[in-house]
C-alpha cells in the first residue's frame, strides 16, 4: 500500500471587501497629500480591523493544519489495521486447515471405529462397553474440532470482509489524494505557462505541500516603499487572473513580505507590517478587476519582514506570494464517514 504523501490542509475561506480595499487606496491617496487627523484615524482603524482578520486568518490556518494532521493520523491508522487484519486472515488460514485436517482424520478414525464397533459387537460386554466409551470420547473430541472449526470459518471470513472494507477506505482516500495532485499539477503548468515571459523578471513558480506558490519579486510590481503596482508587474498578474478565473474550486491567499529595513514615516504606510498588506490588498484589487474570479475565493495577508526566504538577499524577501490552493472537500467528506 503505497504510503500518503504529507500535505497540509487548505486554510478557511476569507472574504477582503473590494470596497475596504478601495477605501484604503482612497486614504492612502488622501494622507499622502497631507489630508486632516480624521482621515488619518479613519485609515488607523481600518489597518487595525485588517491586523484583526491576519489574526483570525492565522487561526484558520492553525486549524486546518490540524485537520491536516487527523487526516494523516487516520490514514496511517487505516494502513496499520490492513496490515494486522492481513496477518490475522493468514493466521487463521493457517488455524483454519491445521483445524480442517485434524478433523479429517478424526472422521476417518471415528468411521474406523465404527466398523470395528460392528465386528466386535459379539464381543463380551466388557469389550463393547470399553469400545463405546472410546467411540464416545472420539465423538465428543470429533465435535469440539467441529465447533472450533465453525468459530475459525466465522472469524475468518468476519476478518475477510473488514479487511475489504479498509482497503476500500484506504483505495478512496489514495484515489482522492491522486486526483487532487493531479488538479495541482496541471493548474501548475497552465500557470507557468502563462507566465513564462516574466520568469527573468523575478517571478517564479513552485508546487509544494499541496498547493502552488506564484512568488514576485517586488522590483517587478512595486517601487521602493509603495504600495502602487507597476505596469509590468500589472502584466503578470493581469495573465495570472485570466488563468485563475476559471477555476472556482480555489482558495487563494495573496500575502506580502517586506526585507528588514525599518519605514519611520508619518504618513501611511509607517512600517513594514503595513507595507505589506496594503502590498497584498493592490494585488487583490488588480486580480478581480480584470478577471471574474469570486472574491469569495481570494484573503490578502501581510507577513511583514518575519517570513524571509534569504536572510542574506534583502531582494528576494521583499515579494509577493501567491498561494493557491486546492478544494479538499471531498478527502473531508471520506474523513467525515469513518
């Protein structure tokens, strides 16, 4: 039985608000040309209720890596009973015709015993008396060899039949796994394909733990400390969410990465946990305005500077990810049936 590859379950659905992200483009527009103090809480009070939703996102997250993990411990429980119940079945074929033999020659003694009982019947009492007792106790030893053999059928083919039951379960859930990666594979190429003229610009595109990783570079989308989408940049995802829009079986997590060079402004954005949200909220913007992906299917996230992929190439950390992932409900519901 071929073993289950470890993959991490997709995160909760997340909906950004178009409008929120419109409304920060507004403020960030508006503090920028040193708009009133009003304004400026405004904009506080929306970046605080976007550090709120990273922390239900993270939660979220939390958990269906715990799924993940009950998938896995189920999995490898269902292999570890296949195993035991195949050892049994062998065991008890084994029983069953050391058992099966047995009582063979038990029969043949016990049909010995009773031509000689005929022959010796003229006997004296005594003799027969001795005989019948023997032929008794055959009897009763022929009778037990008979119920054990019964019970040993029973077991068996209880066993037989669980043991179908689990390869069935375990066949399902490889099937589904197959299949899913499958899926992954393929959106993987039709992605890679589509941004094929981008890949010595900083973009890249990696299948891992299950799901797809589009990672940019921010030379290719952003200047240095804002929060505006390049034209070239704007290409690539332009072509990213002609790929995405028909694939309504997604989960997708836009998620900004800063290096960690510190911003001390005053104006918006004043560090870098800000950066990159409001990074990932313009990418979000520009994957549904071209495109007629469902909101409902796509979380803008910031991770910050805490999340480096090269502590020593300040470049390749500062990016943006684009984290597709696969709809898991049907591992769910195989799970859901144990």
């Amino acid at each position: 039985m071929k073993k289950l590859n470890v993959f991490r379950i997709n995160f909760e659905k997340q909906i950004i608000n178009l409008k929120s992200a419109s409304f920060i483009l507004i403020s960030l527009m508006a503090i920028s040309s040193c708009v009133p103090a009003k304004k400026f809480k405004e904009l506080e009070e929306r970046e605080r209720i976007c550090a709120d939703e990273l922390v239900k996102y993270k939660k979220s997250s939390a958990d269906f890596e715990a799924l993940a993990k009950d998938l896995q411990t189920k999995y490898d429980l269902a292999s570890t009973d296949v195993a035991k119940l195949k050892k049994d079945t062998s065991v008890l074929g084994s029983t069953y015709r050391l058992l099966k033999r047995d009582f063979d020659v038990l029969k043949n003694q016990h049909v010995s015993l009773e031509t000689s009982f005929e022959k010796l019947k003229n006997l004296s009492a005594k003799e027969t008396a001795a005989l019948q007792a023997d032929l008794e106790n055959k009897n009763r030893e022929l009778q037990k060899k008979e119920d054990a053999l019964v019970k040993l059928d029973k077991e068996l083919k209880e066993k037989q039949a669980l043991l179908v039951e689990r390869e069935k379960r375990v066949n399902e859930l490889e099937e589904a796994i197959r299949k899913k990666d499958a899926v992954v594979q393929l959106l993987k190429a039709k992605v890679a394909n589509a941004l094929r003229g981008f890949e010595n610009q900083g973009l890249s595109v990696v299948q891992k733990n299950g799901k797809i990783y589009v990672s940019l570079e921010a030379k290719l989308l952003f200047k240095s400390g804002s929060t505006f989408v390049e034209p070239e940049g704007r290409k690539a995802l332009v072509e990213l969410g002609r790929v995405l829009e028909n694939e309504k079986d997604l989960e997708i997590v836009v998620e900004g990465h800063t290096d960690t060079d510190k911003l001390n402004s005053s104006v918006s954005p004043k560090n870098n946990w800000e950066l990159s949200v409001l990074r990932a909220t313009s990418v979000v913007d520009i994957l549904l305005s071209n495109s007629t992906m469902s909101p409902t299917q796509v979380m803008a996230a910031g991770r910050g500077e805490f999340l480096p992929i090269d502590p020593n190439d300040k470049a390749k950390n500062r990016r943006i990810e684009v984290i597709i992932s696969p709809n898991l409900n049907e591992l769910f519901e195989i799970i859901s049936t144990e």
